[in-house]
C-alpha cells in the first residue's frame, strides 16, 4: 500500500506496503518487496524533476519500516537544502506520481512527463504485480489506488506501446565520418584479429575500440610491447568514427597516429619568447590594431 499524506504543518510522508499474491504467499521474495519500494519511491523522484529546479530537491527519508508480513516502509519528504521548505513540491510530485499510475491503470496514455526511464520504472512496477506481489495500493489522503493483477497487466500493455513509440520517435545518429579526436591510451588488444588499441576519449570519457591500420600497427611497433610502452599515453588519432544510435562514437578504424606532446615548459622559456618583434607592448598593440599608419 502507497500512502500520500498531506498534513498542515507536517512533513509530506510516503508509505509502501507490499501484499504478496494470496495464492503463493511464499512466492514473495525480500528483492521483489524491497524492488517494489524503491521503484516507487523513484518514480515519485521523477514526477520531482517536473518542477524543473534543482535548487531545493525532495529527499525521501526512511521514517520507519516493519519486516511483518505485509512488508511496509514509511519515508518522509525533506529538501536538500535545509533553508527551503519542500513541502508543496513534495505534495505535487506525489499527486502527479498517483495521477499517473491511475491513468495508466485504465489504458490512458503515459503523461509527457514520462520519459523512457520513467516508463520503464513503471513498468517494473506493473510486472512485479503479475509475478509474486499480489496487490499494491497508492493512497492519496482517503483516496486508495488499488494495483491487482488485471489492472496491472493493462497498466503493462499500456507501458509497452509508449515504450515502442519512444523508439521509433528517437533520432537515429548511427552514421560513419571521418575525423579524429583526442585520448589516452588504456590498453591494447585485438578486434576480429586485427591489432586495435582501446583509447579514453578526452572530452566524453568514453572508452573506443580503435581498430589499427596496417601503417600504424607498424608505426606503433610490436604487439607484446604496446602496453608497455604506449599504455597511459595522449594521442590523436584520425580515420573513420562509427557513432552508435546515441550520437557517441563506438569504434575507430584508424588511419592516423599522432603523440600529443606534453613536455613541461621552463617558466624562463616563456619569459624569453619574443612575439613582439622588439616592439613594445603598447606599440605591438598598436600595429596591430592600425593605429600607426603614419
């Protein structure tokens, strides 16, 4: 059962009780009880980031918990910052959390709130009520939902079909081109038996299968040695980048090695650097900008 309590003067608290099926109480297990509230809770969290402000979030305090059958957990809404009353967001975000899972319920169409995460945070949800959970109730005030397991498998259907449409409705940015980009060197290893290093992306982080051309398999020297020597090393590599669905770059086939030199500059040499030709300051600037033209 998910209790919303709105109270003058109290903290916004939610309750989670999880009935197990009547037919196969035993079939209940602590992961699916306990998976069953912190989805819940999530999915509150989510009807949260509605507001659009990260100044003073909802934080869901654990207020007590029973391990008696049925198993329950209370939390409480506090902000994240202490000097910010949370109460009607938290208020808001748990009538939003209700009023989707009711219409959900009765085959409505998820709100545009709901994005693919959201989706299938709910749809766990439903799944559990199918398979071991036998009934969850969501409470606003005196106001009870009750999830069953015929209401929860429409709930499901309703999920799977917004679920498809999100995924024909994303942009595909799966494409090939060529350019280059910068990383470190983590590691060596093969792809489909060609040589290929697997580089750090500089600005991402992420972690690219670089496949290596025959020139730079030379260049890069032998197989047993790359570790060793290469391992930890910033370079900039160039060829053809295969971008996943995502928009993020998956492999490399590269054409093009170069070592990105990061020798530390003596503070003297940049002292001794002549730009100005001489000139001072004041009429290096002044040249430049056409000034002293005569």
């Amino acid at each position: 059962m998910i209790e919303f309590r709105e109270e003058d003067g109290v903290a916004e608290t939610l309750a989670i009780t999880v009935h197990p099926s009547a037919l196969g109480a035993s079939d209940l297990t602590v992961a699916d009880a306990m998976r069953q509230v912190l989805d819940m809770i999530e999915l509150v969290e989510k009807a949260d980031q509605v507001e659009g402000s990260e100044d003073a979030r909802v934080i869901w305090r654990l207020k007590s918990a029973t391990t008696n059958s049925p198993f329950t957990v209370e939390a409480e809404g506090w902000s994240s910052d202490p000097m910010i009353s949370i109460d009607m967001r938290a208020a808001r975000a748990k009538r939003t959390a209700k009023e989707a899972v009711a219409g959900l319920l009765i085959a409505d169409e998820p709100p545009e709130w709901m994005d693919g995460a959201a989706l299938r945070i709910a749809k766990r949800l439903f799944e559990r009520n199918l398979n071991g959970i036998g009934q969850t109730d969501l409470r606003l005030g005196e106001e009870p939902i009750q999830i069953f397991p015929a209401s929860a498998q429409i709930g499901v259907i309703s999920l799977e079909k917004a679920l498809i449409d999100e995924k024909l409705s994303a942009p595909n940015l799966r494409r090939t081109e060529f350019g280059s980009f910068e990383g470190e060197i983590i590691a060596a290893t093969r792809h489909y038996q060609s040589p290929a290093l697997i580089i750090r992306e500089r600005l991402s982080g992420d972690r690219i299968t670089c496949v290596l051309s025959p020139e730079v398999a030379h260049q890069v020297g032998p197989a047993h040695s790359w570790t060793e020597i290469w391992a930890g090393r910033r370079v900039m590599v160039g060829g053809a980048l295969h971008y996943n669905a995502e928009g993020q770059i998956a492999k490399a086939d590269v054409d093009a090695l170069t070592v990105v030199d990061e020798r530390i500059v003596d503070l003297h040499e940049v002292r001794d650097l002549d730009i100005t030709g001489g000139l001072s300051p004041s009429d290096f600037l002044n040249l430049i900008r056409g000034s002293d033209n005569g």
